[in-house]
C-alpha cells in the first residue's frame, strides 16, 4: 500500500476505530517496552514491604507478597493478549472454515456439523474446563484446549448463516458455472463477505475470553502463580479486597480499558465493513 | 400445525445431542484421575473398606456398564443417586434448579429494564456525547470482575443502605425478589452492556429501514415510531443475546453463588467434580444440555412469532 | 491405609483425662440468657448428617450438634467427659469394658436403648464406615441387660474411650435409620441437644432444641440454651466478614487472616483465635529425586523464612512450628528449631551435588493462602539454588497423586482426630503403617523403633521421652517443611456468650447462649 492510500483509508475510518485502535497501539507498546518502563521485576518479592498502598515508589501499590503492581500489570499486557489473540483466533479461524463449508455443501456435511455444534453448545463449559484442568492441571495450555474445544461454534454459525446467504447470490453461481472448484469458489470468492460479522464479533469475543480467564481465576483454575496475567491477579488480591483494593482492582482496570479499546474498534469495525449487525460491545 | 411438527421435530433433533453429551460428559469425568470413595473417605479408610464401598456403588463395573446403566436408568427418569449425599440426583439437581432459574429470570428482566431506555437514548443520540458515555460506563460493567461487582453492591446497600439482605433465597417470591435482588443486579451489570449495543445497533438500522421512512412521511411522530416499529423489530437481538448467555450463565454464574452464598446449579457442578460424585456430574451435564436446547427452542420460537419469514427458510 | 496399631498403647493420659473429667469451662454465669436463634456462616458446607458416612468438616461439625456418643470432648476437646454413657467399669485386663446408659430420650422421644447403642456401634465398625479402623480391636458389642453395654476387645486398646467420642461413634436410633438409611442423612434421629428442623443442602441447616436433651445447663435446667441455629453455607470469606458487620450473622467461622486483623480492632465483635491440632506444612516425596537427599530437604528447611511467612500469609496468627506434627499431647518444646539460614542452605545443596532436578512444588486450586506460600517458598528456594515449579490441581486429583506417590512436595497440612500424639506420630512417621508414613515414604528404621516401643509402653513419661525423641529426630532428618501450627480464628457479636473452638476444630453449640 501507498502511503496515499493509506491515508485515503485513515480517513474512512470512523472515530470510533480511531481512538480504539490508538489505544490498543499504545497498550501494545507498553507491553513490549514493559521490562524497561519500571525499575521493578515482575516477579521479585519484597515480604518486608508487602500491602503498600499506591505511592510515587509504587504507583498501584504493592501485593500481598511485596511485588509492584504496576510492573506486574504492564507485564500481564503481553500476557493477557497474547491468551485474548490465541483464544480468539484460532478457534476462529476453523470455526469460519467449518462454517462456511457447513453452510456452502449442505446435505449430510451440514447436518453431522450442527449436531456436533449442538453438542459443543450444550456441554457445559465448565465441566469440560474442571475436567481437562483436572487432568492437565491449571495453565495458559489447558486453557487454550478447552477454548478450542468449544469456542469454534459461534463463528461457524456466523459463518454458516452468511454462507447461505451468499450461496444464492449471482457471483457464486456464476463462478460455479464456470465450472472452478468449490474451494476455489468458498474460499476464494464467498469468504471474503462471509468473514466481515466475525471479525467484529472476535473484538468482543477477545474481552470475554479476558474475561473467562478471570473468572476461572476466582475458581482456582486460571494460570498458576506467580505468572503475572490480569484475572490471576485480580483474584489473588479478592481476600485482600477490604483491606489493599488495589491488588485486585488495578489490574481489573487494565481489563476494562483494553475492553473499552477493542470494543470501539469493533464498532468502527462494523461500520467501515458496512455490517449490518453493528458491534456486539 | 406445522409449528407443532416443527416442535416435535425440534424435540427428536435432542435425543442425538443429549447421547453425545452424556457420552462426553461420562467418559471425560472418568478421565479425570481420583477416586470418589478414597476422597470421601479423606484417606483414613483400609483397602478393605474402600473397595467394599466401591463394590456396593457399582463403580468397580467396567465403564462401558456402568455408562449402559447409567444412561438405561436416565430413560426411565432415574440419575442414580449422590455418591457422597446418598439423595437422588434429580432430587439434589431439582432443589437448586428453581432458584438457579429464578436467578437467571430475574437476571434477564432486571438487564432488560436497564438496557431499554439506555440503548433508545444511544440510538436516538447516536455517536453524541450522551452515546459515547453510555458505551464507556458499559464496558465498565461488563469488565468488571463479578466478584468484584457483587461484593460492592454489598456493601452499597447490604452494609452501607442496608436495603437488602446479603444472602438467602427466602421462601416467598416476595421474599426471592428482595434477596436475589443484589446477585441478579450484579449478573445483570454484565448482561446489560451487551443488551444495550445489540439493541443500539439493530435500532440504528431499523430506524433508516425504507418502511419506517414511510412511516415518518405518514407523519407519526418519532416517539410513536420508536415504540411502535423500532422496539418491536428489535426484539431479535435482544432474544438472541439472552438466549446465549443464559445457556452459558447457569452453570458459568458460579462466581455470583459463591459471593452471594447462593445454593445454585453452577456451585453445586464444582463440589461435585471436586468430590468425583460422577452421577451428579453426569445428570448435570444432561440437565444443562436440556436447559440450553429448550432455551434456543424458545428463541427460535419468539423468532417466529416476531418474523414470519425465519420459518420459511 | 490407617491402621488400628497406632492406637495400641495410648496410655495414661488418656485415661487420666477421662479420669478427671474435666468439666467444661463455660462462661459461669448463672443468669445465662435462654432462647433465641443463633445465626451461624460457615465456609463447609454439610454433605450428610449420616455418622457412618464418613465425612468432611463441613458434615462432622454439624453431626457434633445433633449426635451423642458414649464419651464426649470436654468443653476444651483436651479431655473426654461422659456421653450417653453416664459411667463405665474396665476390667482387669484391659480387655472387657462395661458402660451403664444414661436415661436419655432421642429427639423423637423415644428412649436410648442398649439395642440402639450395640446397633450404632456395630454399624460404626462395619465394612463400610471409614472409621472403622477405629473399631477393629473390638471383638464384640453386646447388652448386657437393659442399661448397660459390654465391649470386649481383641488386645488392650486403651485409646477405645476416646475413639468412642469420635461423631462416627454416635449413637442413632435403630429403627428410624433402619426404616429410611438414605432419609437418616437428611432428618437424622439422635439424641444430642439439638435436632435438625430444616436440612437445606447447599445453603443451611436449621436446628431446633432437642426439649429431650439430658445434660444440665450452669442455671440448673436442660441444655441447650439456644432455641434455634441457623447454619449457613458461606463460602466466600469476604461475604461472611460483611455479613458479620451488617449484622445478618452472629457468628462466622474461618476468619481470613488479614481481616482477622481489622476485625480485632471492631469493638462489637469478639476475634477467638484458638490453638487447634492442625500443622500446616510442605508434604515432601521421599522417593522421587533431588528430595530422597537428606540434604536437600535440609536446604528446603533452611531457606524457608516462617518468620516472613508467619506475618505475611497468616498475619501472626500461629507458632512456628519445631515438629512434624501438631502440637498434641506429648508435644517437646525443647525440640530445636530449624532457623531461616539462606547461606546454609546454599551450602547444603552444593553439599548434595544437586545436578538441576526441578521439584515440582504443587497446590491444590483454590488453596488461597497455600498459593501465597508456594509463590514465597518458590523464590526463596530458587535463592538457594533449586529450580522449582509451581503446579497447581484440582483437590481431588492432588489428593490422588499424593496418595500414590506421583508428587514431589504439596502445600497441605494435617489435623487430628484424637487428643493422642500416638495417632499422627503412627500414622506420619512410620513406613508400615498403611499411609506409606503418610505419603512421604520416609524410611527410618530408628523411628519406628521407637515408635514401637512408646506403642508398647504404659508409662506416661516413658513415651513422653520417646515421641520428643522422634519428633527430633524426624523433624531434622527433614521429613517435611512445617510451617505453622495454625490456629481456627473465627468471630462473633459480643452478645454471644459460650463459644469456644474445642481442639479437634468444632464447637459445642449447647453451650453457647445469646443475649441480644
């Protein structure tokens, strides 16, 4: 891309991908520069001072074992995203897949792929996370399994209603007509519109799987100590919640405000793509 | 007629689902090492007595067995009975199951009569000032960790106010409403942002439909057009979004049971698969599976009744 | 696993506990206020009220208000005290126990039998109770007329009077447990000084006075003096201390400890913290390398700094332990404490020619302050040049690779059902006696030498001398990493009178007594 057309682009996007989408870059950043950002080590505890409120040595105070909450919140970005992005996309990615083929083949394809998707849907998710943790023990790793196992149905629904909308439309009869391939013409031809609604869908989708760590956090099932992710954190500190609410509310902080920035990048998303279903945040 | 086909049909595509969660749900949980004999025995008990007890629950059988009975006894209406708790399954399952779904019901409605008057505002004011800040403060309560929501709604009004109780279930619905009041809030407080963008979105475009053009020209006056077009074609999303989550939150409201010391479905999965009380576990994941497809049975349905078109398709 | 023979030769101090029967130090006012309903939170909730369904805290401290037993805790849990047997005769050999009943009613006002004594307590040691290996000395449980029960035993068993005080020995009525077994644990029929009115699993008991309970109260009428108690189930710690404050519980049981802290300071509430039979300490695997070196779990010991842990985690509530077990009975003091020494640690494991074997330092999730001590034992075990991970499971499953030996070292503790150093001495340092010295599989021919003698002795000061002998010893060979001898903290409105946490952990609810 030009750098004209790069600006020609800039300047189609709404406000509201602009702000989100600035503040994301600088969480971004901050994340990559975090070892160089606080003179404290994520890890390293200080027992003598453990519980300090929020000072100018220790903008977010310190934790339960002495360690800055401020370095080890800057350190959980890099975390914390890279669980958002893994957890996100790649059940996105064979979700779409499946939906998509589900949607464009029909027949027994599509009907042994919605039962298996009614399954996934129905299982309940936390049976299935107790059970894999109890097998692998609680980790970034287990996490991911369990996501993956169930988090591919919601695009291959998205997927598979655009898919049937798509399937009637002029350009993929034609295409067929012509006689290509069917993943010539799926892949080639239809996704391209098929995909739109789940990229919009994944911004908020990347806040709840954020979110879902945390909550299994508060269960005991997140990401074992001392790795410094976000709902790890905030749980750790909730025993803590009366007497040093900055353990746990900081971090719960750095939570909203990257939901708040990918949330408005979904909706700039969604109007910039043109989707009718705007944001789901 | 054809929609009580189309229910039947619904109801007989369950039974293929419901095999394959029992069968997942059972072999998974088998899966897991531990032993539910020596956990309730806390390790005190001789091999002797262990593998009496064991004899006596039938957990000694091979599992393809034991998977047979269960599912043979789950036809006839009968999950088998608490390893630890020695009471029914069903029994142990239904006493939670109505406050849980109470819970959820209240829940919904209170995140409804919250959601509807912000996201008319928003749509009515979109992109504005008043729009932006009703999405920030959104995304504060849907990020905010629950545990953290439900203990400040404690204090707010449990310790502070002192309106309302900070936990129980009471016995009247009278009673339901005022003590589920504060969890529901705090479930709420997630479900309503999410409420407020779909209803926001879908109003926007309804709003700039051709028909409700044509509605203006007749010259109706927004608020009527509000009321009377937009509302009505916004109830979709607002279905849509509940029907998901719900399914997810009756066993995911967990965190909101423990705060609220709650007796709900959610707690009650954990304890038993931290106990290995492999009926329980099992005739939860059944009961889920059910609850969530009767869920979307009913969103479809409400779909229906809204949009005559969906079935035609 | 646990066997009977660490009960063997429990010795005088038993008996001369039971001998005194220490009469409970309730608070003596005579003008005990009566009535009322006292609103407990606790974070256990009960599972059954079933006595021979073994069971968790969450049901034994529930089943402790509703069943009577033969012999009971006294006030302290220190001593034993008469149950539902008001006297008993032991013969000259040790072997043949006669109890003479009380004349007691169960809850249904149906008179305590000899029939219901000899059924509970057969059933108690049958094939299926857990604690049956209490009962397994036990030759036969027989009446022998229309108030008085003969129990003959196998060999001498002198811990038989304190075992029969434990909730698994409570005395049922046979026909109500006979009729409905499963019914039994939801509404059961016993004859302690309260009865189960409403049993709402997951969320509360309601208990109402047993009008037929027999023990006499400090103002001359029955016991209890509560009308009523309302259990609950709270298990988030937070909600349970609001709860307290907003005036909605009177008592709430396992007070985290940093709130503990702010509680002392409310002038409304009283803060208990009372020593209980509990160590909380760092399993160690013997079997699995770097940790079969005796070195290395030196090193594990120095480099543990309790002091920091002590004011950290437990926020001072606690002792720093100088032994293996908990403080029971025959407990040393001189025993000397392993010190926080970073630089001797180091030494000893260059001493090991420790080669980088990671130890896999588990917890069980949500284990709060366990995760707090893993994340401080992790980096000070690093210090001392160790590498250490922190692994995290699911309680049943540490319970299980724990049991069959696939760990390394495990943040728990242990607790003790019976007031008698002889039960976890046994069952914690001796390879043989079913819990492959539970769970660690530390081997020392010496200790269970002494062990076995202590076992055989009569003579108090005799096993006091070798059980301090085998705390010394298996403390310094590094059988484990103690780390404190914790105390319950619980709190309650200053209103309520009578509470006190005996030392097996519950409490008895008969004594205590509100005046709002």
């Amino acid at each position: 891309m030009t750098a004209i057309a790069i600006r020609d682009e800039l300047a189609r996007w709404p406000a509201s991908l602009k702000i989100g989408a600035t503040f994301f870059l600088l969480i971004v950043v901050t994340g990559l520069f975090a070892p160089w950002l606080t003179p404290y080590d994520p890890y390293t505890q200080d027992l003598a001072g453990f519980l300090q409120p929020p000072s100018w040595r220790h903008p977010f105070g310190t934790d339960h074992v002495g360690r800055d909450v401020l370095t080890r919140v800057l350190h959980g970005i890099r975390i914390d995203l890279q669980i958002g992005f893994i957890t996100t996309y790649v059940p996105m990615t064979y979700g779409l897949l499946l939906g998509a083929l589900s949607g464009y083949l029909g027949g027994w394809f599509d009907t042994l792929m919605m039962r298996l998707l009614d399954v996934a849907v129905a299982f309940p998710f936390l049976v299935l996370i107790i059970v894999i943790i109890a097998i692998l023990g609680p980790g970034v790793h287990t996490i991911y399994i369990a996501v993956f196992l169930l988090a591919w149905t919601m695009y291959a629904r998205l997927a598979r209603a655009e898919m049937l909308v798509e399937r009637g439309k002029d350009y993929v009869l034609a295409a067929r007509t012509l006689g290509y391939p069917t993943s010539r013409v799926v892949f080639r031809h239809a996704m391209p519109n098929v995909i739109n609604s789940s990229i919009v869908f994944s911004m908020a989708d990347f806040v709840l799987n954020i979110l879902l760590v945390s909550s299994l956090s508060f269960l005991g099932l997140g990401v074992p100590p001392p790795l410094p992710e976000w709902g790890a954190m905030v749980a750790e500190g909730r025993d803590f919640i009366f007497d040093a609410w900055w353990i746990s509310t900081l971090p719960g902080l750095a939570i909203v405000v990257t939901g708040a920035s990918l949330s408005l990048i979904g909706d700039g998303l969604a109007h910039r793509l043109g989707q009718r279903q705007r944001s789901f945040l | 007629m054809a929609i009580i086909e189309y229910i039947l049909g619904r109801i007989l595509q369950m039974v293929p689902v419901l095999i394959g969660v029992s069968l997942v749900a059972f072999l998974s949980i088998h899966l897991v090492p531990g032993d539910p004999v020596q956990i309730m025995m806390h390790g005190r008990a001789t091999e002797e007595v262990l593998a009496t007890v064991r004899g006596e629950l039938g957990l000694d059988r091979p599992l393809p067995i034991q998977y047979l009975r269960f599912v043979g006894g789950a036809m006839v209406g009968d999950l088998g009975k608490s390893i630890i708790q020695k009471a029914p399954v069903d029994e142990i399952i239904g006493e939670r199951l109505g406050p849980s779904l109470f819970l959820l019901v209240y829940s919904a409605v209170l995140a409804v009569v919250i959601a509807l008057p912000l996201a008319v505002v928003a749509a009515l004011k979109a992109e504005g000032p008043i729009d932006h800040g009703i999405r920030i403060v959104g995304i504060i309560g849907f990020a905010m960790p629950p545990f953290w929501v439900g203990l400040l709604l404690m204090v707010l009004f449990g310790l502070v106010l002192r309106w309302f109780p900070i936990s129980g279930y009471g016995r009247t619905f009278i009673e339901h409403l005022w003590h589920l009041f504060l969890p529901s809030l705090t479930i709420a407080a997630f479900l309503a942002p999410i409420l407020v963008q779909s209803l926001r979105s879908a109003m926007l475009d309804v709003m700039t439909a051709d028909y409700i053009e044509v509605a203006r020209a007749k010259g109706l006056s927004r608020r009527r057009i509000v009321l009377k077009h937009v509302l009505r074609n916004a109830a979709i999303p607002v279905i849509t979004v509940l029907a998901v989550n719900i399914g997810w939150l009756l066993g995911g409201a967990v965190v909101v049971e423990y705060v609220f010391a709650f007796p709900g479905l959610g707690s009650l999965l954990v304890r038993a698969v931290g106990h290995r009380d492999y009926p329980v576990i099992q005739g939860l994941s059944l009961v889920f599976a059910v609850i969530v497809m009767v869920i979307n049975l009913l969103a479809d349905l409400s779909y229906m009744a809204i949009d005559r078109r969906v079935l035609r398709r | 696993m646990s066997r009977q023979p660490y009960f063997r030769a429990l010795g005088a101090a038993l008996l001369a506990a039971a001998a005194t029967l220490a009469v409970g130090d309730v608070a003596a006012a005579a003008d005990v206020k009566r009535g009322g309903t006292l609103v407990l939170a606790r974070p256990e909730e009960p599972l059954t009220f079933n006595p021979f369904v073994p069971a968790d805290n969450g049901s034994i401290y529930a089943i402790e208000q509703v069943c009577d037993s033969l012999t009971e805790a006294d006030a302290t849990g220190l001593g034993l005290r008469p149950g539902l047997a008001e006297s008993w005769e032991i013969s000259a050999d040790t072997l043949t126990y006669v109890f003479k009943l009380r004349d007691a009613q169960f809850s249904n006002g149906q008179p305590v039998t000899v029939d219901d004594v000899v059924f509970s307590l057969r059933t108690a040691g049958g094939p299926t109770a857990a604690y049956a290996f209490g009962f397994e000395p036990i030759l036969a449980v027989e009446a022998a007329d229309d108030s008085h029960v003969t129990i003959t035993l196998k060999r001498p068993y002198t811990p038989l009077l304190s075992v029969l005080s434990l909730f698994a020995a409570a005395i049922v009525e046979k026909a109500s447990f006979e009729a409905d077994t499963d019914g039994f644990g939801q509404k059961p029929v016993c004859s302690g000084p309260f009865r189960v009115e409403e049993y709402a699993r997951g969320s509360s008991v309601v208990m109402v006075r047993n009008d037929n309970y027999w023990d006499i109260g400090v103002d001359g009428q029955p016991l209890p003096y509560l009308d009523r108690i309302e259990m609950l189930y709270v298990p988030e710690s937070n909600s349970r201390v609001l709860g307290l404050r907003s005036g909605d519980y009177d008592v709430i049981a396992s007070v985290p400890f940093n709130q503990a802290r702010q509680l002392e300071g409310d002038s409304e509430v009283t803060l208990e913290a009372q020593p209980i039979f509990r160590l909380d300490y760092v399993y160690l695997n013997h079997g699995k390398a770097p940790l079969d070196k005796k070195e290395i779990r030196l090193a594990l010991n120095y480099a543990a700094d309790r002091e920091a842990i002590l004011k950290t985690v437990y926020f001072g509530f606690g002792e720093i332990p100088n032994s293996y077990m908990p403080k029971v009975n025959y407990h040393s003091d001189t025993v000397e404490q392993i010190p926080y020494d970073i630089e001797k640690a180091k030494e000893l494991v260059a001493a090991a020619g420790y080669d980088g074997t990671p130890i896999d330092l588990m917890l069980s999730t949500g284990d709060a302050p366990g995760k707090q001590i893993a994340t401080i034992l992790q980096q000070a075990w690093q210090a001392a040049g160790l590498n250490v991970n922190i692994v995290e499971f699911e309680s049943g499953t540490a319970w299980d690779m724990t049991t069959k030996g696939e760990y390394q070292a495990y943040v728990s503790y242990i607790t003790s059902d019976i007031n008698d150093t002889d039960e976890l001495a046994v069952i914690q340092a001796d390879v043989n006696s079913g819990t492959n010295a539970f769970f660690t599989w530390y081997n020392n021919p010496e200790v269970i030498d002494l062990l076995a003698k202590a076992r055989q002795s009569a003579d108090s000061n005799e096993r006091a001398g070798l059980y301090a002998k085998v705390q010394d010893i298996a403390y310094h060979d590094g059988y484990s990493v103690p780390l404190n001898f914790v105390p319950s903290v619980n709190a309650y409105h200053n209103y309520v009178s009578g509470w006190r946490t005996v030392a097996n952990g519950w409490w008895w609810l008969k004594d205590v007594s509100v005046d709002k």
